[in-house]
C-alpha cells in the first residue's frame, strides 16, 4: 500500500512546483517580486536607449536593416527589435547584449561590452549623438544610407579602437573632422554621399593601418543636390543636378603612399593635383572620376597587379605608353580627358576599358584592329588625331585655293586696267 501513496505525494509535488511557478509568472508581470536584469550594464543600456530615441527608433526601418545587413555580410548583427522595458526600480530587464536574443544592430563580447554598431538602412533620422564616443570598446560603426544630419561629432576621435567607420549615404554637413586622425586603428572609412565640404585633412596620413577610404560625391548627397530642370520642359530629359558642396583641393601626398591603403575611392568632386610618381605597395583600386585631375598618366600605375583606374572626366593630358608593357591591369577607364597618340596593344583586349570616348586617338584610316575591341565607343569611334590632321590639312587646301581665287582676279583686275591704260 505504501507504493501508491509514494505516487500520490509525487504528483501533489509536481502540482504545488507547477502552482508556484505560475504565481511567480504573476508577481513578476504585476510587479511584486524582483525581476532578474540585464546583464549589461545599466549605464550602457542608457546610453543606448538615448541613442534609439535622438535616431527617432520608435520608427526604424528594421526590415531596411536586415536587408542591408545581409548585403554586408553581417548577419550575426541580426536580432530584436529594441526594447527598453524597466522594473519597478527602473532597471532595465531586456539584454541588448543577450546571446539568444540581443538587440538588432548589436554586436558583443562575452563580458557584454559592445563592441560593434550596425544600422544601415533603418531611416535614422536626428543627429548623431556625441554618446557614441563613450562607448570606447567600439570597434565597428555602420550608420550609412540613413538620414543623419548635423556635423561628425569629434568624440568618435575616442573611440581609439575603432576599426570600421561607416557614415556614408546621409546628410551629414561640415568638414571631415581633423580628429579622425586619431583613430590609428581604423581600416575602413566611409564617408561618401553627404553634404560635407573642404578639404581632406592632413591628419588623415596617420592612419597607417587604412585599407579603404570612400569620400566618393562626399557633398553630393542626394538631400543636397540640386536640380536644374525639375519644374521645366526639361525635366524629363535631363537628371543633371549641382551642388554647393564637394571636396576641394588635392589628395595629401602622404594618403597616396599609406602602406596598407588598397582601395581609394573620391570621384564627384573638385579635387585636383595629378597623380604621383609613387604609390603605396598595395594600392589596387583608384577611383577619381569627375574632379579636376591634370598631369599624364605615371607609370606607378603600372607597377602593381591586378590594378583597377577610373579616371574619366579629368584634365589629364599625355598619351598610354606608360601601359606599353602592363599585362595585369583589371580595369581602366579615362575616357574624356586630353589623351591622345596611340593606343598600346596590351590594352586591345582588355576586357574592362573605357577610354575612347572624349580622347583623340591615332589609328589609320581603316584599321580598326588598332582600337580596344570592348570599349563601349569603338563602333562609333572616329580616330581623333586623324580626323584633326585631315581637318587641319583640307584647310590649307582651301586656305590655298582662295588665296590662289583671290591672286589669280587681282591679276585679272590689274592686268586689264594695264591693257585699258595702253590703248589709251
């Protein structure tokens, strides 16, 4: 008899677990008993909640982030939507740093120290808030394709650790502040897209450990472009836009050379200067198109494989030779510039070029093997510099024959008064 009564205490305990478990379910959501906090720190998590609120959080775009956090291959950024729930006592009870369900955007150590911010293409809106400097284990800030406004604050100058910067694609004003150059660990800047303007500033030769630096259209933004004929006729027919900000003056010679810069990104804006003599050992990828490059072409593009150049709507004068002899160029675009002569055969066949379009080339008159076969101008192409001296030569033909018009009546003019005054 002893067994059965052994299974009746058994289930009597198993109810009375059970009835406690759903009166303490109770208490916490009513509020009588403590709750267990976030681990995080409190102060972090405030820090946090005042950047949701001056982004205007209540209305990210978290689908937008997911998105683009894919695209960038950060996925382990994916999460919850932000919550800032508080107990009684106002602690926070949510883990923005939680390994089964932090925040979206969030990225942390395992002592819950944020080490990473991502939140592209969440329609962030405000200014970004100087508190992001206090959060000194960042090593990663992605806040690009929003609508932040305001200046780069200088006490992301800080953040001491940080490794990638990202601002790009907002409505940032102002200059690029001297400040960043303190960041001597960063490897990834971007900050093209905005409303920015002046110079790029010297400090930025101290970032020896740079990789890629983006200031493509820096004050061309698409909140502070504007649009020529967009209440005209036109309007339809042209999307041509100007804009009173954009990066002036030259690349600092000392950007040029960093030796772990591989990729440098500045075209749409008014920068000016040539292309060195030197590069850095690693550089494979420059972009300059649209600004107010001159000079000829170096052969330190040439020294290094698998280089990618875009340079078209330059000044830049001279002709190719320096790319006689290059066989591992990726890419080349220079297309309306000044450049003329003949085009060297190691560019014939390259599968990436551009450079017909706005240069005055040799080629003889039906020999178009002469010209580069996937260039998107070749079938149209009229050689340049032939077309000139074709030009050049019909008008002294007829420059000569409208002297030789003008001699041959004069001599009738004058030799008929002569005939006139002798038979007289």
């Amino acid at each position: 008899m002893a067994k059965p009564q052994l299974l009746t205490l058994q289930k009597w305990d198993q109810s009375l677990v059970c009835g406690m478990m759903w009166m303490w379910i109770c208490c916490v959501t009513l509020g009588i008993l403590p709750t267990v906090v976030s681990k995080t720190p409190q102060d972090t998590t405030r820090l946090l909640q005042e950047l949701y609120e001056r982004t205007g959080g209540g209305n990210w775009n978290y689908t937008g982030i997911v998105h683009c956090l894919k695209e960038i291959k950060l996925q382990s950024y994916i999460g919850e939507k932000w919550n800032f729930t508080t107990n009684a006592e106002g602690e926070y009870l949510l883990d923005p740093c939680s390994k089964a369900r932090h925040f979206i955007g969030l990225n942390c150590t395992n002592e819950s120290i944020i080490n990473g911010i991502a939140l592209p293409c969440g329609d962030l809106i405000g200014t970004i808030p100087e508190l992001l400097g206090q959060l000194t284990g960042l090593q990663l800030v992605v806040l690009g394709v929003n609508q932040l406004s305001g200046t780069i604050p200088e006490l992301l100058g800080q953040l001491m650790g940080l490794k990638e910067l990202d601002l790009g694609e907002n409505q940032l004003s102002g200059t690029i502040p001297e400040l960043l150059g303190q960041l001597t660990e960063l490897q990834s800047l971007t900050l093209g897209s905005n409303c920015l303007s002046g110079t790029i500033p010297q400090s930025i030769c101290s970032l020896h450990d740079l990789i890629f630096l983006e200031l493509t259209s820096i004050g061309g933004g698409k909140f502070c472009r504007e649009y020529s004929f967009v209440d005209s006729f036109f309007g339809s027919q042209f999307n041509g836009f100007t804009s009173s900000t954009y990066l002036a003056g030259t690349i600092p010679e000392c950007v040029w050379g960093l030796r772990n810069l591989t990729s440098l990104y500045a075209s749409g804006n008014r920068l000016s200067g040539s292309i060195p003599d030197t590069l850095g050992v690693r550089l494979q990828n420059i972009s300059l198109s649209y600004n107010h490059f001159d000079g000829s072409l170096p052969e330190s593009l040439t020294k290094y494989p698998n280089m990618s150049i875009e340079l078209s709507h330059n000044r830049i004068r001279g002709d190719l030779s320096v790319f006689e002899s290059a066989k591992d160029i990726k890419q080349l675009n220079a297309s309306v510039n000044r450049l003329s002569g003949s085009i060297p055969k190691s560019l014939l066949h390259l599968g990436l070029i551009d450079i017909l379009a706005g240069n005055e080339f040799d080629c003889l008159w039906g020999e178009r093997y002469q010209l580069p076969s996937l260039d998107p101008s070749v079938n149209k192409y009229q050689c340049g510099s032939n077309l000139y001296n074709v030009s050049f030569y019909l008008y002294l033909v007829i420059a000569f024959l409208g002297a030789s018009i003008v001699w041959y009546l004069y001599q009738q003019v004058h030799c008929t008064r002569r005939c006139n005054f002798g038979l007289m």
